[in-house]
C-alpha cells in the first residue's frame, strides 16, 4: 500500500511556523480567523477555492475538504464551510488543516512523494498538516495552563480537538 512521503519537520519547527505565519496574518488574539484567510488568499489569488455541493463528485464520499497541490486548489464542500463561518470547531480545523498543506506544500515548498516504504510521522504530510493546524488554532505558548474548556471557549476548538491537544500537551511536560 503506498502513501506520501513529505519534508521532514519537527514539533519545535511546525509551532514557529504557525507562530509567524499568524503574524504574517496580523493574527493577534486567541481565535485564528481561518476561514477570513483562506477567502483572501483567494481574493488575492494566491489559492484557488471551491466550494462545492456536498455530494460534489471532486471529492471521495469520506472528505469534507482538499486541498490540491497540483492546481493549487482547496475544495470545501459547502456545508464545511457554512459550518466554520458559524464557528464550528470541527469544521474550523478541518479548514486549518487545509490551510496547512497549502502553507506547507505550495508556500514553503515542502517535497512530497509517493512511496511504498514506511514513513516516520514527522515525514508524513496528514500528521504535519495536524500538527501545524493545532499550533494556528491554539499556539502552544499562548494557550500554556489552559484547561478543555479553555481551548473550546477561547480558541474556539471543538471539544474532539480540544481533549486531544490538552492530553499531548499535557503528556509532553
């Protein structure tokens, strides 16, 4: 079974990205206005953005969003994205996520590959685009002590991501 093989990139060097790339957005605050970002990266047409029907064939009936390196296209599937325009906390970081292999692969170049050999998780361009997504929707040193609801209420988290993030968070002191 094959699967992709990226740059590799550490914990330390995937939370200063997502330091300044929310400073090269002028984000400031706790909550990360990922849907405003993606729209004029659109605008400025540095992505192309679709939003499609649910049932949009582009996408396997499992993805709710895509991003395409090859066309440097994201697809959202238009309840995602009514979703986190309302703040859900699932769909914000499904759209993070995105944004995240956008800022990796398009943006920073990262290499990626096709392979059929075992990869390491910081290899691996979906544990990355994870990684990354968490620290731009609730930085690590911004969000240090900070408990579930904290992350719900503050960062605007869904309770999933949130209990994830505190547990590794907690687990890696």
């Amino acid at each position: 079974m094959s699967s992709y093989k990226c740059t590799p990139v550490s914990k330390k060097k995937l939370k200063d990205l997502a330091i300044k790339f929310r400073n090269d957005f002028g984000v400031m605050g706790y909550v990360f206005p990922v849907l405003e970002i993606i729209d004029n990266l659109h605008c400025q047409g540095l992505i192309n953005l679709l939003i499609v029907d649910n049932k949009c064939e582009l996408l396997k009936d499992d993805e709710i969003a895509l991003y395409e390196l090859s066309s440097n296209t994201m697809y959202i599937k238009y309840s995602v994205y009514e979703e986190a325009s309302n703040d859900v906390g699932r769909s914000r970081f499904t759209l993070a996520h995105e944004l995240s292999h956008y800022l990796l692969l398009y943006v920073l170049k990262f290499g990626v590959a096709e392979t059929n050999t075992e990869i390491k998780a910081y290899e691996n361009p979906e544990w990355q685009a994870n990684y990354l997504a968490g620290e731009l929707l609730a930085p690590e040193d911004m969000t240090l002590g900070f408990s579930v609801k904290d992350y719900i209420e503050k960062c605007l988290l869904s309770e999933e991501c949130a209990i994830v993030l505190w547990d590794k968070r907690r687990k890696d002191k």
